[in-house]
C-alpha cells in the first residue's frame, strides 16, 4: 500500500510531545511491512533546517494559493539508504523558521493551513500516488477537506484517516478565516464551522474517511463532554468510523540493554541489581542522597495540567512523610515549575528536579526509579507508562484513556496485573495507590520483583498497532 502521512512533528527531526515520537515509529513499523511504501511529509522548521544534521535534496518549488493571494513551497527530501520510507520537508521561511517553539504563534491557524495544502500540492508535484493520507491532529486536520475540494482533482484515488492525538487542542481561528486564509468555496463555511470558531478538528472529524484515536478507552472516552472539550457529537456521529488503535514504542530506542544515557544495561534476569546502579547513579547526578534501598518516584512529563500535577501538588507534603526519594523531569507551567522546585528546597534529601527535557537523562530516571507517578486527569495513550514498564519502573496511573488499557490494576493475591491504579481523579485516591505500591516494593520483595519483570515481558512494540493501522487503511480505502 502506498501511504503518506503528514504531520507537524517527528523525531528524531523536531519532537515536543508524544506526537512526535508517533510520528518516528508508526512510518518505520509501516515501511517495514512488505508491499508499503510510506512518505512522511513535515514542516522544514528553521531548526531542522539549519541544524546541519540532515541532509536533503531540493525536488522543486511552486506555490499554493490562499485565498487571495499565493505562498511559496520548496519541497525537500531526506537522504536516506531507506527505499520504502521517504522524509519529505515542506520549507517556507516565513512560516517555519522561527524563534522559539514550533506552536503558539499568532497565525498558526494560517501557518498550518498553509502546510496542509503544501502537502497536497507535493504529493501530486513529486508523483506519488498514495491510496491513503494520514493526517495526526488539528495541524494537518484540513487535509481530509481539502482532499475533497480543492485537491480532488489532482488526487482523486487517495483515502484519508485522520489521528487525534489529543482532543484539547482543536485548531481554533475566527469565522472568516475561509474567506481570508483556504479560499474554499463558501459552502464549506458549514464544515469548517463550530460554534462561533472555525475549527480544523471538527472540519477533519467530519471529512476524513476513517478518524480514530490512540487507545480503545479514549475513543469511548470522547463520546462523552467531560473528556471531548466540545466535540463529543460531532464524533458520536461518525459511528464506526471513529475507533481507538493504541500507541506501540520504539522497542529499539527504550531498551534497558542497550538504550544511552543508563549508567549500566539489565535483563528482566538482572533487574534488581540493575536497576540499583542505575538508582545510585541517579541519586549521585542529582545531589539526592545515594542509597539503593529507598523507593525512588518518578515523575517525567511536561508539567502541564492534564498530566495532573496538581494531585501531586496536592499530596506532596505526605509524600515526603513516606520513605521515598521524588525525582521530577519537564517543562512546562511555571506553577508547576516552582512548586516543585520549592519542594526539592525544603526537602533536599528526598526531592529533586530536573526542570528541562533531555531524553538520555529520562533515560536514566527510567532505568533508576522504582515507581514511575501518571496521575493524568486525561490521558489518550500516553507512552512513558509504556517505557517505565520496559525499564521493569512500575506505573502508578489514574485509570483514563490509554493508561487505563496498559496498565491493568496489580492485584497481589493473583499477581496479575502490571501497576497501581486509582479510579477518579483524586488527590487521596492517588496516595493511597501510591502507598499500596510502597507496601509490596518494602515488605514483598519477591512479588515486586516477580511485577517488574512481568512489565518489562509486556510486548509494546509496533508491530500490532501497525497492523491495526493497516485495517484502519483498507476500510478507508473500501469506503
Ligand atoms: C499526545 C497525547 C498522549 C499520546 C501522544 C501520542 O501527546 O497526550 O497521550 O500518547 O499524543 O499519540
């Protein structure tokens, strides 16, 4: 199958969230199966341009209209030994090249609407055929439309999926933005249209031949507004044709024998002591007091409010009254930032942070921690659970969205199950899994140890959700 899939992050290229490592492993898991040939198209952003880390070739450029007037587009390839996974960069200095983050500036909306007719116009500009073009969030959520309009002619066999990665951010602009910025014929006002907003997501919702979302519990989360941020109809009425596929893991990348930034490698068969060195390591890196006994916490995440940081807020003072170091890694709000950081000042023996994101120390953090904290207040898949359980770190979660379809509750009696789970998003809820995890990691090391290598034997890869996917692609496709 010929498939293009266009998104507005990827690693190793540009990443600020789980977007962007979907978005490195999904296309490979896809080339790798036999008969596909997968094109990546993403935004040239001035760091990846000027990086001088990859190198490209210069296809062509032409420009695309909008509304009245035409921007230009340069398409870029990748150069690269891989035949059936093409990298294509779509460059525009004025959009892409810009200080500081690659979202939240004030024309988004434009700068994203621009690169999804990009990506339309150098799919047909380079000759590729795709059967089907996926489109991941609000950014490329125009697709689906476009592909019914003012790209129907230039690519009349190609089936579109669009992913919501997470339904929070919609892609918001004001009511004339068709007729400022996509120039499509007013009867897609409607379409475009909800509430007093355009709205890219609601547009791709009801356009795209098939929508899904990146676990089984989020889909059937977002048919109710507690979770849908507005949405919830507008998905209830696409029926079957909105399912959940849940996110896989680059196995290769998060592997406890062989990923960098470990002090030192383990097996399921070495974790106690492996993890031990790594704990010491840990401790040492970051000032905390080194012992190999204590349970370490961890925390790795952007520090935002859906990841809940305020239960842990909330319950941190207790937290410090249990034997536990916490250790605390990400960006993100500046509340967040401060509370704990004020937290790692008051309690220097058993707190501390690493307030920037550097994926080889999280490495490390997952190779040293014991428990490993996702209290998220809404969570469509998540995948550091994923990788904790990999590195034998056992997850204590509130049970939403995809951590509620990967970590099944540990039961000690049977020992089944693979983490610490709370029901609702509360505060004691949370300590009081986090105490039963305490519990069996103090007094039944046997058990502990029989849960952590039932973690790392969990199989995260790639492999079934691609195949899912495939499915997801062939109904597209049979309509
Ligand atoms: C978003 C979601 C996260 C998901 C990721 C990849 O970042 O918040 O739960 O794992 O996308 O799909």
């Amino acid at each position: 199958m010929k498939i293009a899939i266009a998104a507005s992050e990827a690693a190793p290229y540009i990443k600020t969230g789980g977007l962007g490592d979907v978005m490195q492993a999904l296309p490979l898991a896809l080339s790798r199966l036999p008969k596909n040939e997968v094109s990546l198209f993403l935004p040239y952003y001035g760091a990846v341009k000027y990086s001088g880390a990859y190198e490209t070739e210069f296809l062509g450029c032409f420009d695309v209209p909008l509304a009245w007037r035409r921007e230009y587009v340069g398409v870029m390839r990748l150069k690269s030994r891989r035949k059936k996974l093409q990298v294509y960069f779509i460059d525009n200095e004025h959009y892409f090249c810009r200080d500081g983050s690659i979202y939240g500036h004030g024309d988004d909306g434009e700068r994203f609407a621009y690169f999804s007719k990009a990506v339309l116009a150098a799919i047909k500009f380079v000759g590729l055929t795709p059967d089907v073009i996926h489109c991941n969030d609000w950014q490329t959520a125009l697709v689906p439309l476009l592909l019914k309009t003012e790209y129907a002619g230039a690519l009349p066999n190609a089936r579109s999926v669009l992913t919501i990665h997470n339904i929070e951010y919609q892609g918001k602009c004001n009511l004339q933005f068709n007729y400022d910025v996509l120039g499509l014929p007013p009867q897609c006002d409607e379409i475009l249209r909800f509430d007093d907003c355009t709205n890219f997501l609601k547009a791709g919702i009801v356009t795209a031949d098939r929508v899904n979302t990146v676990s089984r519990t989020y889909a059937e989360e977002l048919q109710y507004a507690y979770y849908a941020h507005g949405l919830a109809g507008v998905l209830r009425s696409r029926g079957s044709a909105f399912t959940g596929i849940t996110n896989g893991i680059d196995t290769d990348l998060f592997d406890p024998t062989k990923s960098v930034g470990m002090w030192k490698h383990y097996t399921a068969a070495t974790v106690g002591e492996g993890k031990r060195e790594n704990k010491l390591a840990l401790q040492r890196e970051l000032g905390l007091p080194e012992d190999g006994e204590v349970a370490v916490l961890a925390i790795v995440s952007r520090l935002v409010g859906h990841k809940g940081l305020d239960l842990l807020c909330y319950i941190a003072e207790r937290l410090m009254q249990r034997r536990i170091q916490l250790v605390a890694v990400g960006t993100g709000e500046e509340k967040y930032e401060w509370f704990l950081s004020g937290l790692a000042y008051r309690f220097p023996h058993q707190c501390a942070t690493h307030l920037s994101f550097d994926a080889q120390f999280a490495n490390l953090v997952y190779a040293g921690a014991d428990l490993f904290l996702m209290p998220s207040k809404s969570e469509p898949c998540g995948l550091s659970q994923l990788i904790a359980m990999r590195f034998g770190t056992v997850p204590v979660v509130n049970s939403t969205g995809g951590l509620r379809d990967t970590v099944p509750p540990y039961d000690p009696a049977s020992e089944t199950g693979c983490g610490f789970t709370f029901q609702s998003y509360n505060a004691d809820d949370f300590l009081a899994a986090v105490d039963r995890s305490l519990q069996i990691f103090y007094d039944e090391p046997e058990k502990w140890l029989r849960l952590q290598r039932a973690d790392m034997a969990i199989d995260s890869s790639w492999t079934k959700p691609a195949a899912e996917y495939m499915k997801l692609y062939e109904s597209a496709i049979k309509g």
